[in-house]
C-alpha cells in the first residue's frame, strides 16, 4: 500500500508543502520593513521577531492611553462625522463665496479729478 492509497489527505498536504513554505525566506510585502533596531525583517522567522520583540511590548505599555483614549469623552468615534460636518461646511461657504463673486457686478472706481496747475 501507497502513502497516497492510505493516507491521501496526509500525501496532499505533503505535496502541497513547497507550495506553503515557498515565501518562508522572503515574505511578500516585506520589503521595506524594519525593525525598531533598522534591521531588515524579512523572513517568518524575522516578522515573528519583529512582532514578539517590537510592536507587542511596546502596545503593552501603550495599553493604558488606548484604554483612556477608548473610554475618555468624547468618543474617538465622534470625530470622523464631526470632520466630515466641518469639510461640508466649508465647502458650501466656498460654493457661496464663489457664486457670490460670479454674480456681483465690480465696483466702478471713481478717479479723483486732478487740479490743473495754473
């Protein structure tokens, strides 16, 4: 008996691993990823180290002013509505701007007469 007549899923995974380990040495859209120390991160082991050793202890002492800033008000959420509210509004005042400038006539101005020198 064959590994693939016994074990058929077992002999597909196993064919299949060149095929899940080919960027195990050179991962996709690594190429500008750094590690805090500058050094490139671009392997699985590499990208492994750079979130176990970098970002994760960093977020767990960063983890109180997330908390504050989660909890304190207003909420983080308000700001987006309240950006899009204030981007509307000056829109339609420079809408208003513009439509008032297109339809006002400008001013004539009046020259002074100059006296002649006798």
């Amino acid at each position: 008996a064959t590994l693939n007549e016994e074990f058929p899923r077992l002999a597909q995974s196993i064919a299949a691993l060149p095929t899940v380990t080919a960027g195990w040495n050179s991962v996709a859209g690594t190429e500008n990823l750094t590690r805090f120390d500058g050094s490139p991160a671009r392997s699985v082991p590499a990208v492994r180290d750079y979130f176990a050793d970098d970002v994760i202890p960093v977020l767990e002492q960063e983890q109180d002013n997330f908390r504050r800033l989660d909890t304190t008000p207003p909420p983080v959420d308000v700001f987006a509505p309240l950006l899009v509210l204030v981007g509307v509004l000056v829109i339609a005042y420079g809408a208003a701007m513009i439509a008032i400038a297109r339809y006002r006539q400008p001013a004539v101005a009046v020259r002074p007469a100059v006296a002649a020198a006798v």
